[in-house]
C-alpha cells in the first residue's frame, strides 16, 4: 500500500522551509538566470547540492521552462541514491510529493510503464531522506505550476538499462531531468580541469561517465545513450563549483547545467 505522502527530507536544511522565502530565493535565481534561447529543452542534467551551493547553476537550467507553464504537464526525474545500495531503479511508492510550496501528484501512469520495464520498483525507503531529487521539485513547481511527476532513484544499474527505462518513457509529452553533482572535493583549479573534461564528454554525448565524475553518472549514461538514439545535441547552460558560489577552494563540488534539443 503506497503513503499517500513522500514527506520532504531536507526542507530547512538544503533550502527554506518556509513556502514564502523558498519561492522568493527561487524566483530570484531565475530572474537572474542567463536568458534561454529557444527551441525549449528535450531533456536537462541539473545539480542537486544546497541552494546556496548550486541553487544559480539549477537556475539556469530551469530559466529554460518558463513560458512553459501549462503546457509541460509530465516530469520524469532521476537521479542517484545517496543513502541505500540498491540495483536498479526505485519510485517512492507514494501518491504525492510535498514542498513547503504544496504537493506534487505521482504520475501513475508513468509509474505503471516505469514498472513494466522491470528495471524499476517501489523502494519507500530508497527515497526517505534522498536529496536529489526533492531539490528540483521548488524550481519545477515555480515554473511550470501544476504537473505530475515520476521520481526515480538509479542504483547500481548499466546504461542500457537506464535507456530502457528512458525509452519506455521519454515520449513527447515527457521532459526527462537527470540529477547530478559533477566531482566532488578536489581543489579549486583540479576541478575546473575535471569537469571541463567531464562537460565536453556529455556535449559529445559521449558515454559511460565514470562515478567519480558525476554522481548522478548512471542516469547520465542512459541519458547520453538515448540522446545519440535520438539525434539530440547537447548544450552547456552553467558549469561552476561550489568554490564561484557559497563555499572555500581547497575542497570544492562541481555543478553542471545541460540542455538537450533535436538537432536542427
């Protein structure tokens, strides 16, 4: 029996608890987002750190959407899971997922397509204090306004199997958002050079990232998988570190915004 509720895990901690100071810090970040050129994202890889940590380069990726609200009603959102080992990938087994901005609807039918791969199961406690994906849905829910979504952890899982799951729910209608940190707790200068390195893999859709480069590397490498598939192109929106944001430079985290579009 699903919770009718997935509970938010790190309200108060990774950003405001309260509904008022969480969209104004959010709106903010969007407004000063570089403007987006069109054609809207296919797809987009998104940070997932702390606000004050990744919060700009987030934004930048989400600045993207808007004028989209309304018309984009379907998300499917993966990323890594932090805190439980685990093959495959999980949906929280909920009906919902709360924000202090209000609650996001599970999309079932989504979840019924995503279960019929059988690469995906329900995991409760997969999703209990995960991070990554609860960081999107303040940005999601303030500029897209009411949609559905499907949230999915990805543990020890190849490409291939994340492109099947992708693939299986990647349709039109779909805007599929992958999750991931690039490296972690190198210094400053290092850094730079790894995830410049780690940037132009992704731009060349070419895969498999290793884990150290990205958290979020399993679902990337589906993404990416998909994407040459598909005949998208990729595009850098953001690539900063917690050293240009909110923190030191002897030990920083990367962060990586990239859009996806049919090639022209």
């Amino acid at each position: 029996m699903a919770d009718r509720v997935r509970a938010p895990a790190v309200a108060g901690s990774f950003y405001p608890a309260t509904a008022p100071l969480l969209a104004s810090q959010v709106d903010q970040w969007l407004e000063q987002a570089p403007a987006c050129p069109p054609p809207s994202p296919a797809a987009l890889i998104v940070p997932h750190a702390g606000y004050i940590y990744s919060g700009p380069v987030a934004a930048s990726a989400y600045a993207c959407l808007r004028g989209l609200k309304g018309k984009v009603r379907h998300v499917l959102l993966l990323g890594p899971c932090h805190f439980v080992l685990m093959n495959g990938l999980a949906h929280p087994d909920a009906e919902a997922l709360r924000t202090p901005l209000g609650d996001v609807p599970i999309d079932e039918a989504l979840r019924e397509r995503a279960e019929a791969t059988r690469h995906v199961a329900a995991s409760v406690l997969a999703h209990r204090k995960e991070h990554s994906l609860e960081v999107q849905l303040p940005f999601l829910q303030r500029v897209l306004g009411d949609f559905d979504v499907l949230p999915l952890v990805v543990g020890s899982a190849r490409p291939e199997e994340v492109a099947e799951v992708l693939e299986a729910l990647w349709t039109q209608d779909v805007l599929p958002i992958i999750s991931s940190d690039l490296s972690h707790y190198l210094p400053y200068d290092i850094a730079r050079r790894v995830d410049r390195e780690t940037a132009d893999h992704i731009l060349q859709l070419d895969g498999p990232l290793e884990e150290d480069r990205a958290c979020g590397a399993a679902a990337i490498n589906g993404l990416l998988l998909v994407a040459r598939r598909r005949g998208l192109s990729a595009e850098l929106l953001d690539l900063r570190s917690s050293g240009d944001t909110a923190g030191g430079k002897s030990e920083v985290v990367g962060y990586g915004a990239f859009a996806f579009h049919p090639r022209a």
